[in-house]
C-alpha cells in the first residue's frame, strides 16, 4: 500500500517511523547532542545541534507526511512555538519596502509581530478573515498571512481563493493551519505556499510541549526559512520533538472523539437563552459552515459564545468541574476561558473560547450545562 493510500489513523500512527531494526524501539529515542563526531572534512546530515538533529528529522518527516500525504517535495522544519514558526516565514520572506498582509482578527501576538515588522521597514495590512476581505489588501503585498479558522472568533475564509488571487499579484501564501490541524484541512493542497501550526495545541494534544512547525514545497523559501531557524535559534529540543512524534499516533483518534464532541456541545449550547454569539463552523447554521464545508475535513475542537456578562463567564468558569480554565485549547482535558482578560482581543466581556477535550460527551455537557445554570443565579 502507498502512503498516499493509507487511511488517515494508519498514517498518523506510522507517519515519520525508520525502518524497523531488529531489538531497537519502533520509535527511537530522543537524541540529545549539542555535537556530533566529525572527523575530517564536514559531510553527512549531522554535525551541530542547533542546525539538525536525527529526532527532528523523524518528527518532520511525519508532520509533512499528514501535511501533504505522497509528496516528496515538500520539506517540514519544526520550531521551539508556534510563534516562532510563524516569525520564521514573516521575517525570512519579508524585506524592507515590503507589504504584507495579515489576519486582523488573528492571534493575539500578531499585533506584537506587526510592531516588529513595520520597525524593519515592512508595511503591514489587516483585514478580518470574514468575506475573504483580505483580498481587498493584496494589491502590491509580497506575502499574504491567513488564519482560518482564525482564532478566538472562528471565522473562516476560503483559502483556494484567496491563495489564486494572491500567487495572480505576486504574493506568497501562508497559512495558519493550529485550529484545524493537517487532518482537519491542508493547506497546501489548496494553494498555499507555506501551512504552519502550533504543535503545542491538538497536534500534540496533551498540554506538555511547546512546538511549532512550517511545511511548504518551495525550496527557495523553504530554504530561507531555515536559515532564520539557524540564526535566530529557535530550535525545539530533542525530548520535545520526541514527545510530539509519539502524540501524532493518537492525533486521529483524538481529533474524532474531541470534533464529535465539540459538535455536540455547539447543538447543546444552541438551545441556551444566555449563549449569544455562539460560533462553531460545523453547525449548519454557523455563518463560517459553507466554506467551511468545502475546504475542511473536520471542523476542530474550539467552541467560542458570549455570555450576558464579564461576571457571569467568571461565575461560570468558577463552576466547571471537568474543563481548565487554561488559555491554551486541543488537549485531551478541556478547556475554557474569558478570552478578555488578556486585553488585547476584541471581544465582549462575556466572551468564552471552550476547548473540547476528550471526555465523555455526557459528562462534558452536563458539566457546562450546570456550569451555565450556576452562573444565571
């Protein structure tokens, strides 16, 4: 059987292994080297830990094999975050007199990244993901940097489209791939050129390492891409990396029962009078679905609503027993929080970005349904 051919848990459970050794670990453990025997002239994959290391190599193997089954050409790096695999596309393909475009609506650092960019010289310009407004941006842009769904508001935006309209002007693609993950949407399979995630959230699942990763099939630019890795050092470490390979075996497992859920919990949260504003792109009703449907294989594990006030999320955070109030999501624990009290999203007060985790169903919405009654009172 090819690898393109294999089913999507087959792969995730295989993705990245060697070959198998007769007496050695199917997965073979952490490498921890800041150097490796060189003798004479330099040659070979391996020579100083900051640049390459055998368990980053297995772990990126894996991620480009979900990222982009049976394609030898495109070339996976992993970072120390997500945040500095995003950096690394940013600050590798931009220069000054530069235009690029981002999410308005996006990450929360990216504010923070576009100070950066435009210190260097580098014209920033937003759009919200909604309507594929960022189409109206691109005119001159060197580079177009896509979230979808974009986090914490989960709009979507349609990527081929967007990907066509942008390669027509000249400008690469990136997408932030973190909500949907390489088995909820590919990135790459609908024009873009670069797909990035943090592995830190469901790729990984666990809430126990930070990662990130970037994809792509251009080797200039991949190329480049890894020269900033090299210079600025973002390296993850090896027991990191290893860490994450052995979560991807559960990565199909777990993003089934953790979507199924989420789906659930939506419908259950619909019927709510208190709940506004309630987003989930694989409701029917949900205003993101129709793209969301063409370009998504799965529709991720991160629920966001609006209660009626700033006191009454905190009550109702107060009173789940099953979900964190963490601000991370897509582990196998649930997850929960007032996306306002960072400062620095527009949102309402009342504002939630629930994870769904991999608890029972009925547990899971019994929880938030009493959570939601507790906090009326």
């Amino acid at each position: 059987m090819t690898e393109a051919a294999m089913g999507e848990g087959t792969r995730a459970v295989r993705a990245g292994l060697p070959e198998p050794v007769k007496n050695e670990p199917t997965l073979p453990g952490p490498v921890f080297a800041a150097h490796f025997h060189l003798p004479g002239e330099v040659s070979g994959p391996y020579a100083y830990g900051r640049d390459e290391n055998p368990t980053w190599t297995h772990l990126e193997r894996a991620i480009g094999e979900l990222e982009a089954p049976g394609d030898a050409d495109v070339e996976t790096l992993v970072f120390a975050s997500g945040v500095a695999a995003v950096s690394a596309v940013l600050f590798s393909q931009l220069s000054v007199g530069d235009a690029v475009v981002l999410p308005s609506d996006g990450y929360q650092v990216l504010p923070l990244v576009r100070t950066q960019l435009e210190a260097y010289g580098i014209e920033v310009r937003t759009a919200p993901t909604a309507g594929d407004a960022q189409l109206d941006a691109l005119d001159g842009a060197k580079l177009l940097l896509i979230e979808t769904p974009c986090n914490p508001g989960l709009d979507v935006c349609d990527i081929r489209r967007l990907a066509e309209a942008a390669h027509a002007r000249g400008a690469l693609v990136a997408v932030d791939n973190t909500l949907a993950t390489p088995l909820g949407q590919r990135p790459l399979a609908l024009g873009a050129d670069f797909s990035m995630a943090s592995g830190t959230k469901q790729l990984t699942g666990h809430g126990d390492v930070l990662l990130g990763y970037v994809a792509g099939r251009d080797g200039a630019a991949m190329a480049a891409v890894r020269r900033w890795r090299k210079i600025i050092g973002a390296i993850s470490g090896p027991m990191e990396a290893w860490l994450a390979h052995r979560s991807l075996a559960t990565l199909q497992l777990r993003v089934d029962r953790q979507n199924a859920t989420a789906l659930v919990l939506a419908e259950a949260l619909r019927e709510r009078p208190e709940v506004t504003a309630l987003r989930y792109p694989g409701l029917s009703d949900d205003p993101a679905h129709k793209i969301a449907s063409q370009q998504m294989r799965r529709y991720g594990s991160v629920i966001s609503f609006t209660l009626p006030t700033r006191a009454c999320a905190e009550r109702f955070l107060e009173a789940l027993r099953l979900v964190d109030d963490a601000t991370s999501f897509g582990g196998v624990r649930s997850t929960a929080e007032r996306r306002g009290r960072w400062g620095g999203d527009d949102v309402p007060e009342g504002f939630i970005r629930l994870s769904v985790g991999a608890e029972d169903p009925e547990d899971l919405v019994a929880d938030v349904l009493r959570a939601l009654d507790e906090s009326d009172r």
